[in-house]
C-alpha cells in the first residue's frame, strides 16, 4: 500500500513536472474525451469498459472486446470522429484507435485552440489527429497496458507531429474496478516556433458494482481525479441507470458531470447527460454537452462488444 | 418523434416471448381420486417442536451461534472441496469466518413430541446465493413431516454454494458427517433425542446439487474408502433406505470419473418442465442408474411436473431460478403458483417417506401412477416413471445392437409396417446431453401414399415374443404385470407405399416400346393445420401359447401425451437456439396387469404369455419412444385397491 501510494506522488509529479513552463497544451484532440459513453458519465472512464476505454486506459482493454466508431459535432463548427477497436491476440489484448478532430482555428495570440473554442468557427482549417496502438495483460490478478500513439496537429498549413505514450494498470476489488493510468508522455510538438506541450495527465478512477435496482433496472456509477501538466486537479463523475427489459434490450440513461477550463465568453457545460441502447452486441450511444457561447456538442457512436 | 416510443415498444414485445402454454389435460386425467388413504401432504397428530444444532461459534448464522441446543464438533472437508483460486478461498474464509478444514455440521430441526423412535430425514439445499441462506426454506416440509412422526433435519451447507465447483462430494460426505453426530444423539444417554430416532429407517433428501448430493451420500454410505483419495477410509453404514431428489444435477461429481452407482435403496426424484436453472430432468440419469438386486422390496419413482420451476419448493429461493433479475431472462409467467408447488412437493415426499420408512404401503400407488391422487394433487400435467424391484426386463435396448432381440436370451422382436424402427439413446432437452437410458423409436403411417387420402393400410405393429425359459424364470402368472414407458415425439413419417400386387404380370418387361406413363394427378395443395394436440391412441394385444389373443387400449393406463413444448426463456427464440429439443422427451410407464387381459377375453392364459403387440391402430400416424419393457410379479400393493 505504502508502495503504491509511493507510485502515484511520483506520477502525479510526472504530470505535474512541466507546469511551471506555462506552455499551451496540443494536440487539441487528445484534451477531447475519447469516448461517447465516458462523455456521458463526466470523462470518467479510466476504470470503464469497452474498446474506447483505449483512449483512457490501456489496462482495462483487457476487459472486454469491441469496436467503436464515434463522430462528434461542435455546433456546425467542428467534427471529431474516433474508431477503436480491442480484442484478444493470444494471452493478450491488443488495441488501436483513430482520433481526427477537424475545426476552425479562431484569431488569437496562440497556435493551440482549446475545446471550448470548437463551437466557434474560425478563419483557418485546422485539424488534430492521434493514432493509437495498444496492448493489455494481466499479471496476478492485475491488468497492465501500454500505448503507443502518433500525434499530429495543423494549423493552415504548418503542422508537427510526435509521438506520445501512455500507461495503465486496473484491478478488481470486489465487484469494482479501480484504474490508474498516465497518459501522454513524450515530447511536445512546436508549430512556427510556439512550443506546445503533450496534454500529460495522471488519473485514478474507479467503476462501482453494477446495483440491481429491481428486477429489470440496475445502477452503476464512475468516478475518477486527474491531476494535468499544469497543475489542475479535474474530478469527474457519472451515472448510469440500466433497464433491461428482456435479456439482450438494453437501455441506458447517463448523466455525468466534470471540471472544464472557464473561458472568457464561452466554456464546455460541465454536465453532460446522454442514452445507450443495446441489441446483444450491437450498441447506439448518444451523449449530449451543452456549450456556454455559441451550439452544442452531440456525439454519437455505434458500438460492437 | 411522439411515434418513436410506440415504435420501440412493437419491436421489444415482437422480440419477447409470448406466453404458450400447453392445453391442461388435468380435468380429465386428475378426475379422480381412486386412492383411499389420509391425505400425506395433511398435518399429522404430533406435536412439533424445533432446534439447532451447531458449531456454537458461527460468524454468520446467529441462529447457529446463539440458538444451538446440541453442540457438535467441526469437521475437515478439505479434500472434498477447495476455491477454484487461493484468491476466493481467502475471501471466502473471511466472509465465513472458517476454511474448509473446519466445516461445521448445522441443523434446524423439526420433531415430534414423543418418544419413538422416530425416523431421520434430512434435506440439504443446493447452490445458490451463499449470503442468502437456504436451508430456512423447507419448513414448510419440517412442520408437515414431525407433524407426521418424522424428524427431519434441513441441513445447512450453505458454505458450499457460491463459486466453487464439483463438490458435490463435499456435500454428499457432509450429510453422512450429519449422520454421525445424529447417532451420538441417539446413543448419548443425556441427549434429548436418546432412543428417539430410528437409525434404521433414514430418509436423504436434496434439492438441486443436493438432490446429486443425496445419491454421492448413499453411495459413500456402503464405501470402505473415499474413491478419490483412498487414504481416506468410510466407516458409515447407516440404515439409508429413502433417498428424494429435487430437481437435482446430476455428473457434477462423478467418483473415480465414473456416474454415481446406486443399488437397493428407494429413490424418488421430482422435477418442473419450467425449471429456469436445472433446464433439463437431468435426475433421470441417476433413476436410470438405480439397480435392484438383492430382492428387497425397492422401488424407484420420476415425476415431471408442468408448469413447476427449480426454486419454488423452497421458500428461499421462489420462482426467480437466475437470481433477482430472472425476469429479464426467463418467462416466469407460466409458473404455478408457489403455493401450488409446494403442495405437489408435500403430497409426494410426505407419501414417500410414510411408504419407504413406516412402510404405509397404501401410498404406494402414488409413486406408479399420478392419477390415483387426482384430488390430492395441483391441477396441471403430470408423467411419471416407475420401477420396483419385482421387474424383469425383456427388452432395454441398451444391450447390444441388434433389434431382433431383447435383453435375456429368448426373447425376439419383430415389427410390421413400420416407417421408424431404431434404437438409440435417450436424449435430454439440453444439447449434447442424454439420460444414458436407451430406447427404440416407432414411427408409423397407416394411410396409403395416393390420392386417396382415406385409405389405410393394416395398422402398424411391434412384436415382442418370449420363450418358455423366461416365463417359467420369471413366474409370470396371473399376478404379474407388463411394463413398459412410453412417449411420443413430434415425428410423423409419411404415408406408407401401397404394397405391390405381385399376381398381375410386370407390363414393363414385355417386348416393344415402353408404354407412356400416365400424367400423374396434381400434387394437392398443402394446407397448413395445426399440430394435433390429441393424446395418441394404441393398443395392446397380448397372445397365449393357445392363440387366444387379448386386446386393451393403452389409454386405461394412462395417457399418451403429445410431446410438450416448453419454453422457459423469456426472449424469443432462445429456446430453440440454447435447447436441443423443446420438449423433454420423459417416457410415462404403464402398468399393465396380465389379469386385465384376461378380463378382456376370458380364454386369456396370462402363465403362457407368449407375445405382446403394441398395435397402432387408434392414431393414424405418429411416432413414439419405447423403453423399459419388462414383466414385473409386482406387489399387489401398487395397484389401486380395484385392480388388486
């Protein structure tokens, strides 16, 4: 236990280690949340399930098989599309995973938009992308993961690109899972000379036991605290109520609610709620994020798992 | 927008299933009640008092901690179960408070007020949530049965369900640890029950994995050694004569990866067609493996009721066989009531346990033909198996493969027109599972192919003759009986081909050129009908070494039901894809007195039987499964008094 906690300072200083420098975060995709459902329960993902916990932790690929393909839009101004997939290659789970994030940079002093900014459309094209390969294994009754990803952004017609890492590891504690993962470690990228910094966080979360409510409805909950390279501390947490009417129906309900950056004028809505509805394997996900300024984000994904 | 929730409410009832239920049967073959004997399933004359017996130290039953009035000692299971991981097994000793080096031996019981001795029966739940605690939920069965003179003791194993696997023995080898310390009761000088308990006449009864449990303690119970480790050595040897199993498993455990073997004890298994966790009468396995062999006076029953599930007969568990959430999964709609079910559990276990170990033969009817209690019994369907130990059998088909014989030397089989004619195993409901039991399948049609869609053929007909050897053997006589079982399937082979008229001249094999052959009619249109849910009708024609032949409708011993579908998923369609059948194919046995058919034609010699005909003659065409056919010197006393 001493051990463990010993773990978690040192990575939280990891993430913590550059915050002094002030620098801009970039890409601006990897500040999206990767996935529609962990949208809908406030980013809180670290200790979810299914192929887009990729994006959040590598560890828990080990969990369960699927593929997703998500598309997300900004008030009519930006798109994200993501598509991962996860499944078993021998004793291991292997993963990967495309984020594009195409928008419309706005006129600033800085190269590097941040999510709030993506309901507005400005006057150049940009783009964010990252590509993700993953593997998972478990090792006494602990999963690990690992994640390799390339990441690019332009900006008109500069750009850079890099490569990022990420690390994970979950377990079950009962019926729950506890995740930790640090995520975006590597160099940043620089775009006209303007350094900017891989978005490097540490999160801890945790999925609960699924609750039978009563006979066809069931209650579960996640929460997670990421410390980011610059010091915030951003906690999230969300919700799911579950109706199974008839064994494979599926309907969910979610609502979520986490920490977002306040901007001057405009701002992501730190709520968000959103609905899945499963057929056996097939999933439809919906997640609905208010903005303060102009539109709204709507994600939508359809899932195999 | 408004349409779109409709919309997904017509989608989500398409994909549930409808609630199809069988057409009961019961006002006609439940009718009557032609047995004359007290109601078992009623209260008995005796006062009733209960107790606990324990550890005295239990971390989670209170009732084991602080209410014991008999202490007892634990004992070591460990090599009769484990956790399938260390992980478990510590989390398991931690909720518990003990490993399965320190099991403890608890009981609640339920006694009569007097001085005996009283027969011991003990009930031992199966799996099942272990923090929700089973053995609470037969006392509805512990107050009818001290009411009746019983003690009987629900046994608590609790510590045994949840996660593990194949410890069927452990559960098994825990009942005969029950044994012992009840054999320190009764010998102990200061104990309550000294002298009160009839250690000679016990009763095991088991519900799900206990009902495998009852049968691996019988089969311990005349062990010198534990068959998987032998440096474990048995000295049990208690006077086990009853054995009841409910809705059991069966193969969980197997000694020395063999099925369990049973001889020489009187066995009774129950089962529901809508069992949502044991989905298959897989209790029937064990009943086929029951043997009788030292010429006591055994008898081994199978009653499949319609309609039950795995979990009303007892009160804990009730009718969600999956847990909390079975109504998500399972089509709990066409249950009977709990009630109802349990009253089926009270007429049959009390009957059995006075007729097996206060020797009341008058309930023995019961246990060979359900329509004798019609009163007695809740109204829906019923298929009883039957066998005691005045049996032969002349044909089981599980011998060798060939169907021209029987299973003694001496006895041949022959077969008329038809279409079906072959032997096989018995199959279970669930895929890739059978009864181990084998069987012969009989299809017939006895119209003629054409145009002509009444004309019939001579009807169809299977022959078993038997040599002087057997009868003689045997002592088939005017006192003895056929027996056999039954059941249909939903097979129905295609008209027979007219036979060909052998004395007109074959025109084709004349010089010249071939004649033209008739256009041959239009094949009529196919109109769908509804499967025919009317019991088949067949005869049973026995002959004399005089040639006086005698000839009874099968109908007078029972009905032969149509096979019933059963659906006990709630999602449509998951039966047909997760079941190999869904119907469970329970052959009925039929009792049939060699003197019935000497009634029917008074030249009838039953001592010089020679031939039995299964005559297919009061159904057009069908197909049934045959087993078990035998000649039995039956005791008088499982006929109703009017057939004695």
């Amino acid at each position: 236990m001493r051990r463990a906690g010993t773990i978690l300072s040192a990575l939280l200083t990891l993430a913590g280690a550059a915050s002094a420098q002030d620098h801009d975060q970039t890409p601006l995709v990897l500040l999206l949340p990767g996935g529609t459902r962990a949208l809908g329960v406030g980013n809180a993902f670290v200790a979810g399930r299914g192929s887009e916990v990729l994006f959040y932790n590598p560890a828990q690929m080990f969990i369960i098989r699927g593929t997703t393909l998500s598309v997300e839009r900004f008030g009519g101004a930006s798109t994200l599309g993501t598509l991962s997939t996860v499944g078993p290659f021998g004793k291991v789970y292997l993963g990967a995973g495309v984020q594009y994030l195409d928008y419309h940079k706005g006129i600033g002093s800085s190269f590097y938009s941040l999510p709030a900014d993506l309901t507005f459309r400005g006057p150049t094209n940009a783009s964010s992308a990252a590509a993700t390969v993953a593997l998972a294994v478990r090792w006494k009754g602990v999963r690990f993961g690992a994640a390799g990803k390339y990441v690019e952004e332009h900006v008109g017609d500069l750009r850079d690109g890099g490569l990022a890492f990420d690390l994970g590891a979950a377990r079950d504690i009962g019926r729950g899972t506890l995740g930790l993962s640090v995520q975006n470690i590597g160099k940043g990228l620089e775009i006209l000379g303007q350094p900017g910094d891989l978005p490097t966080r540490v999160t801890l979360g945790a999925a609960l036991p699924s609750i039978l409510v009563s006979s066809y409805f069931d209650f579960t909950g996640f929460a997670a605290v990421s410390r980011e390279r610059d010091g915030r501390i951003v906690p999230g947490a969300g919700v799911e109520l579950i109706y199974q009417p008839v064994e494979g129906w599926t309907v969910i309900g979610r609502a979520g609610a986490r920490r977002v950056r306040d901007l001057p004028g405009r701002a992501e809505s730190p709520v968000t709620l959103g609905g899945s509805f499963g057929l056996d394997r097939l999933w439809l996900d919906y997640t609905f994020q208010p903005y303060r300024g102009p539109g709204s984000a709507h994600r939508i994904a359809i899932r195999i798992q | 927008m408004p349409r779109l929730p409709l919309v997904c409410l017509l989608v989500l009832s398409a994909c549930v299933q409808p609630l199809r239920l069988a057409r009961d049967d019961s006002p006609t073959v439940l009718a009557h009640q032609s047995l004359r004997a007290p109601n078992p399933a009623e209260r008995g004359s005796y006062q009733v008092r209960t107790m606990y017996y324990g550890s005295g130290r239990d971390k989670r039953r209170a009732v084991f901690r602080d209410s014991v009035t008999l202490r007892t000692q634990v004992v070591n299971g460990s090599k009769f179960a484990t956790a399938p991981t260390p992980a478990l097994g510590r989390d398991r000793k931690k909720y518990w408070g003990f490993g399965f080096d320190s099991l403890p031996v608890n009981g609640r019981v339920w006694y009569p007020e007097g001085n005996g001795p009283f027969p011991l029966v003990l009930i031992v739940h199966g799996n099942h949530n272990m923090k929700q605690f089973s053995d609470p939920g037969y006392g509805y069965l512990g107050e009818l049965l001290a009411s009746r003179g019983f003690i009987l003791v629900s046994v608590d194993e609790n510590f045994l369900n949840g996660n593990i696997r194949g410890e069927n023995d452990a559960r098994g080898w825990m009942l005969l640890q029950h044994l012992k310390v009840w054999k320190r009761f009764n010998d102990s000088a200061g104990s309550p029950f000294h002298n009160r308990v009839d250690l000679g006449n016990i009763g095991l009864m088991g519900h799900s994995r206990g009902g495998e449990a009852v049968a691996v303690a019988a089969a311990f119970n005349r062990l010198s050694h534990y068959p998987d480790d032998a440096t474990i050595s048995f000295d049990f040897k208690f006077g086990i004569r009853a054995l009841v199993a409910i809705a059991p498993i069966d193969g969980q455990y197997e000694p020395a990866n063999r099925p369990t073997p049973l001889e020489n004890v009187n066995y009774l298994v129950i089962h529901g067609s809508h069992d949502g966790d044991v989905s298959s009468f897989s209790g029937l396995r064990q009943y086929s493996r029951i043997r009788f062999t030292d010429g006591q006076p055994w008898f081994k029953s199978a009653v499949w009721m319609y309609r039950a599930n795995h979990g009303q007969w007892n009160t804990v568990w009730g009718n969600k066989d999956g847990g909390p959430a079975s109504p998500r999964f399972l089509d709990l709609r066409g249950l009977v009531p709990e009630e109802a079910q349990r009253q089926m559990a009270r007429v049959y276990l009390s009957g059995f346990l006075e007729a097996t170990l206060k020797g009341k033969k008058e309930y023995l009817p019961i246990f060979r033909d359900h329509r004798v209690i019609g009163e007695w019994l809740p109204k829906t369907m019923y298929v009883t198996r039957f066998q005691e130990s005045g049996y032969h059998a002349v044909a089981n088909f599980g011998e060798d493969v060939e169907v021209g014989t029987g299973s003694v030397p001496g006895v041949t089989i022959a077969a008329e027109s038809l279409a079906t004619w072959k032997e096989g195993v018995i199959p279970l409901r669930w895929q890739n599972a059978n009864t181990g039991h084998y069987g012969v399948w009989l299809g017939w049609n006895n119209r003629i192919a054409g145009t002509d869609t009444t004309k019939t053929g001579k009807a169809a007909s299977y022959t078993l003759s038997v040599g002087d050897s057997v009868r003689t053997a045997w002592q088939i006589g005017g006192g003895s009986a056929l027996v056999f079982s039954m059941a249909p399937t939903a097979a129905t082979p295609g008209p027979r081909a007219a036979a060909k008229d052998t004395t007109k001249k074959d025109s084709t094999k004349t010089a010249g050129p071939k004649p033209r052959a008739p256009k041959p009619p239009p094949t009529p249109k196919k109109v769908p009908t509804a499967a025919d849910s009317l019991p088949l009708e067949i005869s049973i024609e026995a002959v004399d070494a005089g040639g006086t032949s005698a000839r009874i409708p099968l109908s007078r011993y029972g009905v032969l039901r149509r096979p019933i579908e059963v659906t006990v998923l709630r999602r449509k369609g998951r039966d047909k894809s997760n079941f190999a059948s869904q119907a469970e194919l329970i052959p009925q046995t039929y009792v049939v007195p060699l003197a019935d058919f000497r009634a029917a034609a008074p030249g009838f010699d039953p001592a010089r039987i020679v031939t039995v005909r299964w005559v297919f003659d009061g159904t057009r065409a069908g197909t049934v499964l045959l087993t078990d056919i035998g000649f039995s010197n039956i005791d008088p006393a499982f006929l109703i008094p009017e057939r004695r």
